[in-house]
C-alpha cells in the first residue's frame, strides 16, 4: 500500500479542512449530502486514513476505533458519529477452509485496509473461539482463513471459495450483548476551533439527511452484486449516532483489547508528494 504526502497541512487548503472519504458503502450516509464547500475530500481505506490523520495530513476523518484509542488525546470526537452494528455487520467477515475451532496454528490473511477488525478478530479468537499459535499474513499468500471488511467482503459472501463465514459483529454481540463500534468520526485537536465546529455542524446535518434517505443512497449504490433491496437492507443495518449503548461496547472493546499482547497491523509505506503532482490522496493497493 502507497499513501501519497499532500503538499500543504490538513486545515490551510482553498477548499478547507482535508477530510478523509471512506468510501465503503455503508459511509454514504456521511457524505452524500455533506455541501461540496464543507471541505476537500481525501478517499483512503481506514489504516491509512488514521495514519494520515496522526501525520497531519487529514484533519478529519470517520476513523477505526482502535486507532482512535491508539491516537488519544491527538483527537476528539466529532458530533458522536460513527459506524456501529448490533449484532451482525455483514461486511466484516471471516471466511474460512475449515470450522473456526480448527483454525489454532493456522495462517489468516487479512487485508491491508483493516486497524479494528483484526483487534476484534484477536479478542474474538481469545475469548470465544480459543483459537491460538496463529499467523497473519496477507491476501496475497497462502490461508486457511481470511478476514475481509467493507465492500470487498461483501463481493465475497457469494463467492464460494471458502466453506464457513463468521460475522465478527454477531460474534461480538453473542460474546458480550454489545453493540460494536468500527469507526468513529474524530477531529485533530489542534484543529482551529472555529473550523472544526463548522465541520461538525455540517457533517451532523448531513448525517441526519443521509439517514432518512436510505431509499436515495439505495439506489445510488446498488450494483449487479449487490440490489437495490440488499444495499437498503445492509445501510439499515448499522447505527450512524454513538449513543450510551454504542459507547459501553467500546469501552467494553477497549477493555478486553487492552488484556490482549499489544500488537498493530503494519503500516503502509508512505510515498512522499512530488511537487508537480496534485495534493490528491490516492492509495493504492499493491500485490
């Protein structure tokens, strides 16, 4: 994965604050009716949108929990949004060759995009499915199992290549009644207030719009793969306000992660911005 360095900093930009675009399905909701003018927009997979965000380079984005908990006081969060499924996620997936109870001592590819997923895969694997001596390599290599996020786990659910499939958001909720949290939205704290309450006021009305439009975002997303009537059913399907029951299960999440070894996926490698280029950020998934 190559992650291009902007030219200029996150919040001194013509357009405003460069804002991280997480443009999985299930964060349409977010941006469809966000004004044009309420930033400049930077599509990226979540692991890099956090590292761009730790760098300075995007002032904003809707981020993996376990980065936000990893970042601390670098951030704050913004207008209690976020991404949260009670019970199962759907595009948060493990897919497997053999039952997960046989997984012990196997190789797991995971894909470069995820932070949180593959924290709650590790709780998950310790606390409910007690499965150890395990190595994580990537999609690339060979596996017995697979853990895939967002939209490229929803092409896969039909795709029978694997035998099993294990939604770790129903895991979670059968191990600890919680709702989970995947990403919130978070904002630098060395943001300009002014700028960031700006922000905030206009991501949370959008939010609001975008959560009563799902027949609008429906039909916008829906592809050969994926219906009309599935992409509705899967957008209904999480919750886009982190209320009291949302913030418990990160707690929750956050406690258990932090009994586990500590340990991060790899960080993508950063490409530094030539002059010339524009300061789009682009990353590119490399085999």
């Amino acid at each position: 994965m190559t992650i291009e360095q902007p030219a200029r900093p996150a919040w001194t930009g013509e357009t405003g604050l460069r804002v991280g675009h997480m443009t999985y399905v299930n964060s349409e909701v977010f941006y469809r009716y966000l004004p044009e003018d309420s930033c400049e927009l930077a599509a990226m997979p979540p692991l890099a949108m956090a590292l761009a965000v730790e760098r300075g380079d995007l002032a904003a984005g809707p981020l993996p929990v376990a980065e936000v908990f990893r970042l601390g006081d670098t951030v704050r969060s913004l207008g209690n949004l976020g991404v949260a499924s009670y019970g199962s996620a759907k595009s948060v997936l493990l897919f497997s060759h053999v039952p997960v109870a046989q997984l012990s001592g196997k190789r797991i590819a995971v894909t470069s995009h995820t932070a949180t997923s593959i924290q709650l895969l590790r709780i998950l694997f310790a606390d409910r499915w007690n499965v150890s001596g395990h190595e994580f390599v990537s999609t690339g290599e060979d596996h017995d199992a697979a853990l895939w996020i967002g939209d490229p786990a929803l092409e896969r659910r039909s795709s029978g290549l694997y035998a099993y499939q294990y939604d770790l958001g129903k895991a979670w909720k059968d191990l600890t009644g919680l709702p989970f949290v995947f990403a919130e939205w978070v904002i630098r704290t060395d943001v300009p207030r002014d700028q960031a309450d700006q922000l905030e006021r206009r991501l949370v009305n959008a939010t609001r719009e975008g959560v009563n439009s799902f027949g609008e975002i429906s039909r916008a997303r829906a592809s050969q793969g994926m219906p009309e009537s599935d992409v509705a059913e899967y957008v209904r399907n999480f919750t886009y306000f982190l209320g009291p029951g949302e913030r418990r299960g990160q707690q929750e999440f956050k406690r258990r992660l932090n009994k586990l070894p500590e340990w991060r996926p790899p960080a993508p490698k950063i490409k530094p911005h030539e002059p010339n280029e524009p300061a789009i950020q682009e990353v590119i998934q490399t085999s």
